[in-house]
C-alpha cells in the first residue's frame, strides 16, 4: 500500500568525511525500531555500509537509503559519501531528497567538503537543516561549532536545540521551540516571527507566541530558506536523535512544498506536480548492480503512482521498461512494495536498458532533469594483464561505468590506451578494488597525453617508388606539395595532375598513402594533422603501376617532405574553469601560471564569497591538478577541464616529451 504524499519526508544526509552520517543513519533505525541495536562503522555491521570494500576500508563509497516510520511519516534516508571523490554520489542524493540534513563535527566545526557540500545545496534549491554530531566527545563545544556555522552560512542559521551537559557529561537536548527560559530561544523567535504580522504585534506587545504557534512558522522559514534550523546531539549514544527525528517529522518540507519539479514536455520547459493521481514520471538517481539481484535501479515517483509490473517508457530510449519487483531498500535489504506514490523513494529491479538519470513515464515526451556527473578530473591507463582477460575486463569496466556515471572508461587512439577516470586517486582506487574482488587481472600505467604532430612548414616533393621482382613490378613517381593548416583543419588532399600523367582512378592512392603515413607518426613518433598535400604531377608505366604502387608513394612522398623541412610538436590544451573562495584566489592563479596556463579571466561565483577562475591550460600540466588544487585550498577548490585546442609544443620542452613517449 502506497504512502500518501504529504506524510514523507525524503532526507539527504550530507557533510564531510567522518562526521558521523552513516552512524546517525544507524541510530536513527534504532530509535525507529527498524534494527535492534545500532551497528558501528569500524567493525563493519552498520546498515547503510553493506559493500564489502566499503566494510573492509570503513567508509561510505555509494549512497544507500533507509525507509522507517517515525510520528505518523515515512522518513526516507538516504546516506551519501563524505570524500570530494564521491560527489556525484551527493549529487544524486540531493537529486531524490527535499532536505539536505548536514551532519557537521562538534569538534572540528565546519570542513572544507561542508562548504562545497554547501553550495551544491543552495544550487539544488534544497531545504537545509543541521545536526551538530559528537557533543559526547573531548574538545567538542556546540557555542564554538554554532559560531563557526554562522560565521561561514550567515545569520540564517539559528538554533532550535541546546545541549544540556558537555562532552562525556552530555545527557540531553533543550527544544528551543518550547523553552521560553533559554536565552536563544528569543533568537529564533525573532528569526521566524515577522511572516505573521498577528502574532508579531503580540510578540511587540509582550506576548510569548507557544511552541505550537511557531512551529508552522519555522516548518514555513525551512521551505522557503530563510531559516537554516540546528540541532545537536550525539548519534553514538543517541542523545537527541529523537529530538532530531521529530523536528524532522515536524518541520522538514513534503515532497513539493518548495516548489513543483522541473521537467521537459517535448521538449518545451515545464512543471510537475507531486500528484499521486497525475501522469505517472519516475526518475532514476542511484543504480546498483548486485551479484544475486542483478541490477537495481533506485527511484523517486516525481508524479502518479507507480505499481508492481507497470510498464513505462523511457524517455532517452524510447524502450518500454516493466517495473518487476517494484522493493524498499533500507541498506541491502528489500521489502517488496505493491505501489509508490508521487513523492516516495523505491527501487526496481531488472531494467537493464535503463541508466541513472533516465526519466521513466506513460511516453518518451516527458524528462526530468538531474544534476549530470561530476566531469572526471583523474585517471589512469589500464589493461589486461593477458590477453585471456580482455573481454573479462571489458565487461568488468562497462559495468562500473553504469553503477557510477562518475566514473568514465574511453580508449584514446592516439595513444592506444584506454582510460579509467574519476573524481580523484580515491575513487580510482575502489573502482581498481572492485576489478581486483572480481578476479581480474590487469595492468595500470599513467596516461599518456596525446600530443601531435604537423608539418614545420611548406615543402615541393617527388616520390618513386619502384620494384623488380619477376613478372609484374612496382612504378609509381608522384610530385606532391605539403602546406600545413590551421589548428583543427584535419587532412586535405587535392590534384592538379593533366594530361594524363597519373591515371585519374590512381590519384585518390596517393592521398591514401599519404594519409596512413600520417596516422603512423611524424618525425617523432606521433600522429599528424592539420596537412595539406597537392599531387600536381607524376609518371606511370601502363603495366607496373597500380593503386598499392600509388599509396607507397603517396608515404614516401611524406616522409621526404619531413626531411625536407621537419615537424612541428603540437601539445593539447584544456579550457578549465576553477572555482575557489576568494582567499585562495591568488595562489591558484600564480599556481596556474607557473603550469604555463593563459588565464582568460575571473568573474565571482554562484556563492558570495568565491571566484571563478577560466584559463586556457597544457593538458600535461593538469594531469594530476585535482590534487594539488585540494592541497592548496583545503579541500575547497573544485575545477572541470575540457578539450580546448593543440597548440606548438615550446621547442625547450620537445627533448622531454619524446624522451616519455619512448
């Protein structure tokens, strides 16, 4: 039986790595009576957890969901990574979620990846709430972390909880809403008050407003963003994790009360309802292949009622798609469902032509958009280790690939490598891990940046090509000149031959010739482009010439144009785009700078307080940048890189990068 809409609450569990996510999502399932004590990240038994690397590295590596009942609400959870690797995770997250609940360390404070966990937030339109985790432990101070949270995110913040005790003393929370005695109580008073201008001129006057005459209030400030609740506690001994749980259940928004999702209906902008007796539009943020289920694709009803065995097209396919075993997941386990309502989180198995982010509805006109993978900023070239693994590691890489569209597999032909990206060395790591569980063998090498080659300059060539061996022979003189182009131009091939000097039918061979031997490698080894060749005269002989004669000379015809004038080494470059806070700002761009980069400009970013920085970069200069950006900002530096041109090689670098292609 379907849940009806106003009574879910989808919640996103969002913050650094560390902070406590997975263990708050335990204890949540304890106090709602789902699980009969709360497991524990470091020996591996917690819910949400239930990969095998995930328990073997402990740590968060997919997002998981849990459904419980809590007050009269279906709260579904879902638990999102921590580490920057994994942000296409978080992404999806926030995707299928109404509130974004940051768990932020009582002893740490806020962390870099909470500030662009932050943002990411704001962008989304999500509505936020935090939870100040680990009040239990030595050194943690809920005044200095409230402080910290309103210095980065603004008087938005306001407490709705206070804790009553410190550190190993904590025994207990205070709800601000109904404590008139504690002195933030007026605070938050005054942060939500003004929307009802009844009760703020009793407020004025000296009436106290009651918990219940505030609470729509605040239910109302968290929708619309004006007002950003924190509460406090302690997720390993489950101190105000019932406080959190009703303030949720109270406060957080039903799915739609921000706002109707945004979507496309052939393909003109719309608006979608949550409306259980709607058109029925599910999309998909999450899929998971397992080992005994296949793959498992997860669900938000963004409109309708989605049942058991419906069949529903997909928009990017144009397929029908049967919705088989229509489930709940809480971790890896699955409790079978009849129908979901618009609003509610499932999963469905067995939609193998289905990825995430596809959009699943009555026909292929409507799409709901979703926030794309992140760009891959790290990679490494990878193989199979015999030849008898090939297919193995194919398959294995594929699959990958569709569980986490972060991920990104492609083979680069100049370089004869393929490729195996993602969001850092962490994330390359587990996917390596993944290949590694299943038995495969293979072979890891950096990548190899696929540099080009063009001519030096113009050059006026004649090639013979000319062959005895019994019978037939080889003859073919072709007179050919070379001009090189612009960036970008490719291959050009044209003839000026009369009179019959080369047969018309054996011109094209030349260029043929020409045009393999410039897929073989200049003078350095590397592939060619951006040539112009002109075959404007020749000789044959009417028995021995021949289309293979032709392209051989056609070949040599190149290599004496190389001799003759040499070739210029083109590199690629990548237009980036980095955003930062503005006081880090001058050590990326002298950092960009000192990598040879052009910096186009910068312009401020979507969030007060940060910058945008575009620049015109090497690629080789970049190749690990991800890193070194992190480790310069502190964890608050993200960048996206793209293909931008080939530019000439400086001749001080040549010796260097012939000497690493070798």
């Amino acid at each position: 039986m379907s849940v009806s809409t106003q009574s879910i609450r989808n919640v996103v569990l969002v913050g650094s790595n560390g902070n406590g996510k997975t263990t708050l999502a335990e204890a949540m399932l304890h106090r709602a009576g789902v699980i009969g004590r709360p497991g524990r990240v470091d020996d591996g038994s917690t819910v949400c957890d239930y990969d095998p690397i995930e328990r073997q590295r402990h740590q968060s590596l997919s997002l998981a969901t849990a459904s419980f009942a809590w007050a009269d609400r279906k709260v579904n959870v879902i638990d999102t990574p921590g580490y920057a690797d994994f942000a296409g995770e978080a992404a999806g997250g926030m995707d299928a979620a109404d509130l974004a609940l940051f768990v932020i360390d009582a002893v740490g404070g806020v962390k870099a990846r909470d500030v662009v966990l932050w943002r990411q937030a704001g962008r989304a339109g999500r509505a936020r709430m935090i939870f100040v985790n680990g009040l239990d432990r030595e050194n943690s101070s809920f005044d200095r972390v409230l402080a910290d949270l309103q210095d980065c995110f603004g008087a938005i913040v306001v407490p709705v909880a206070q804790p009553i005790g410190a550190e190993a003393e904590l025994s207990g929370v205070a709800d601000l809403l109904a404590d008139e005695a504690e002195a933030d109580h007026e605070q938050l008073v005054e942060a939500v008050i003004e929307a009802d201008d009844e009760l703020l001129e009793q407020y004025l006057e000296g009436t106290e407003p009651t918990a219940e005459q505030l609470e729509p209030l605040v239910r109302a400030a968290v929708g619309d963003g004006t007002l950003v609740p924190v509460l406090c506690g302690s997720a390993a001994t489950l101190v105000g994790v019932d406080h959190l749980l009703d303030f949720i259940a109270r406060a957080a928004p039903a799915p739609g009360e921000i706002g109707s999702r945004a979507a496309s209906v052939g393909g003109e902008p719309a608006e979608i309802a949550p409306d259980p007796a709607g058109r029925p539009a599910v999309f998909v943020f999450k899929t998971k292949i397992d080992e005994f289920l296949g793959q498992i694709s997860y669900l938000k009803v963004v409109s309708g009622t989605v049942r058991a065995n419906d069949t529903l097209v997909n928009a990017r396919t144009g397929d029908k798609e049967r919705l088989h075993h229509l489930v709940s997941l809480t971790g890896s386990d699955h409790t079978p469902m009849d129908a979901v309502s618009a609003g509610d989180i499932a999963a469905v198995t067995k939609l193998d032509g289905t990825r995430t982010g596809d959009t699943l509805s009555d026909d292929d006109s409507l799409t709901v958009p979703v926030t794309p993978p992140p760009v891959p900023v790290y990679g490494v070239a990878i193989k199979a280790a015999a030849p008898a693994q090939e297919d193995k590691l194919a398959t294995a890489l594929r699959k990958l690939s569709t569980e986490d569209p972060s991920l990104t597999v492609r083979h680069e032909p100049n370089t004869r490598q393929t490729v195996l990206s993602g969001g850092g060395e962490a994330h390359i790591r587990v996917a390596l891990a993944r290949l590694e569980r299943q038995g495969i063998d293979y072979v890891t090498e950096p990548v190899r940046v696929a540099y080009l080659e063009t001519l030096a300059a113009r050059a006026d060539v004649e090639s013979k090509f000319k062959k005895q061996s019994g019978g037939h022979g080889q003859f073919a003189v072709a007179m050919v000149r070379f001009e090189p182009l612009s960036r970008g131009a490719g291959y050009e091939f044209d003839s000026e031959v009369t009179g019959g000097a080369i047969p018309r039918g054996l011109i094209p061979a030349v260029g043929a010739g020409i045009a393999e031997a410039m897929g073989n490698g200049g003078r350095h080894g590397f592939p060619m482009v951006d040539l112009r060749a002109v075959c404007y005269d020749g000789k044959h002989h009417s028995v021995d010439s021949s289309e293979m004669s032709f392209k051989v000379a056609g070949s040599l015809a190149l290599k004496s144009a190389i001799e003759q004038v040499g070739c210029a080494v083109l590199e690629p470059v990548s237009d980036i785009r980095v955003e930062v806070p503005d006081s880090h700002q001058g050590d990326v761009l002298g950092d960009l700078s000192s990598r040879r980069g052009q910096v186009l400009g910068t312009e401020p970013g979507e969030i007060a307080g940060t910058s945008v920085i575009r620049a015109h970069v090497p690629t080789s200069e970049i190749l690990d940048y991800v890193i070194n950006l992190r480790s310069m900002t502190g964890g608050t530096g993200t960048f996206e890189a793209v293909h931008h041109d080939y530019q000439p090689l400086p001749g001080a670098l040549l010796d260097r990068v012939v000497s690493a292609g070798d």
